[in-house]
C-alpha cells in the first residue's frame, strides 16, 4: 500500500539520488501547451507536479503567471509562487489552466480519479496533461518503482473526457500522450 509519507520519501530519494537537478520532462512540452489551449499572457498556470520547476520557468517566460505544486520541496529551485501540496488533496485554489505533465502514471490507480478530480476543481478554463503509458527506467537507480499506473491510453482517455472536452491529442506510440481539454 501506497501512503503520501512513503511517496513523499520516495521521491525525496528520486530527486536526491537519481533526477539531474535541472532536467525535466515537462519543458518540451510548454509551447504546445500554450498553443493548443491559445492561452493568452498574464494567465495564470499551476504547473501541478512540478518537480524542480524547470518547466515552470519556461511557461513563466511565456508570459503566463506561473504556480509551481508539488507534494514535496525538495528538488524546487525557482523564484516563483510554490505550493506544497499533493494532487489527490489540493487546497482550495483556482488558476486559469492547469499543466501537468509526467505526473499521472507516478500516482497509485486508486488516487488516480481523485486527483483528476482536483486538477477539475482548480481549472477554470483548460487543462493540459502528459502521461506516460510504460513501467518507468529511473525507479531502477533508487530500487523503487516509480510509475504506478501503467495503463494504455485507451484507460485513460475516458477518465479524460468525463471531465474535460479534448482539444489535442497525440499519441506517441503507445509509449506516452499528450491531452489537453477545456
């Protein structure tokens, strides 16, 4: 069984021993984001999962009024907004679009519909999420497994779309995705 303390010390060793501390996952995704929402300067984007924020920086630099949200602080390095929160319990918070990417398959399955319920709740005008579909390589360098829901993107586009009406999708592959809805 999956708790909040046991992934919160996971991820403290994955950002400790494994993660370079200026990678990320989610900045190659932050012009497509912007563009397939048509998100307009000044808008504010919590960037949920954030990590070390590198990817908020970036959307920051796009002119978006950037929030970076991660249930742990460890890896954060930025000069921007942060909220320690984890995204099946978000406080009560509303931003303009949410950008979460690399996140979703790291979150046991039975937190899975909670916390897309919360990114619902926090978004008012889209959403943007990219979500790997394979086991995860880095969980080896620390002896954990660090993507909990492996699923094919056929589980998760209905969990998607009950919430959101999409806008983008692509496919890489059976590999990842990405999905963004309003």
């Amino acid at each position: 069984m999956y708790t909040l303390e046991s992934e919160k010390a996971k991820y403290h060793k994955a950002w400790t021993l494994a993660y370079e501390a200026d990678s990320s996952c989610g900045i190659q995704h932050c012009e497509y984001f912007s563009h397939v929402l048509n998100i307009q300067p000044s808008q504010t984007v919590a960037d949920v999962g954030c990590g070390n924020g590198v990817a908020s920086a970036k959307l920051q630099n796009l002119g978006f009024n950037v929030t970076g949200i991660d249930f742990i602080d460890v890896a954060w390095k930025q000069d921007l907004p942060f909220i320690n929160a984890c995204v099946w319990d978000l406080p009560d918070i509303e931003f303009d679009y949410v950008f979460c990417t690399d996140v979703f398959e790291h979150l046991p399955e039975d937190k899975i519909e909670l916390a897309f319920d919360n990114i619902k709740r926090i978004a008012t005008q889209g959403v943007y999420f990219a979500i790997a579909t394979r086991p995860d390589e880095m969980g080896k360098k620390i002896n954990e497994v660090l993507h909990l829901t492996v699923k094919p993107i056929e589980w998760w586009i209905p969990l998607l779309e009950s919430r959101w009406n999409c806008v983008g999708l692509q496919d890489y592959a059976g590999q990842e995705f990405k999905w963004a809805g309003n």
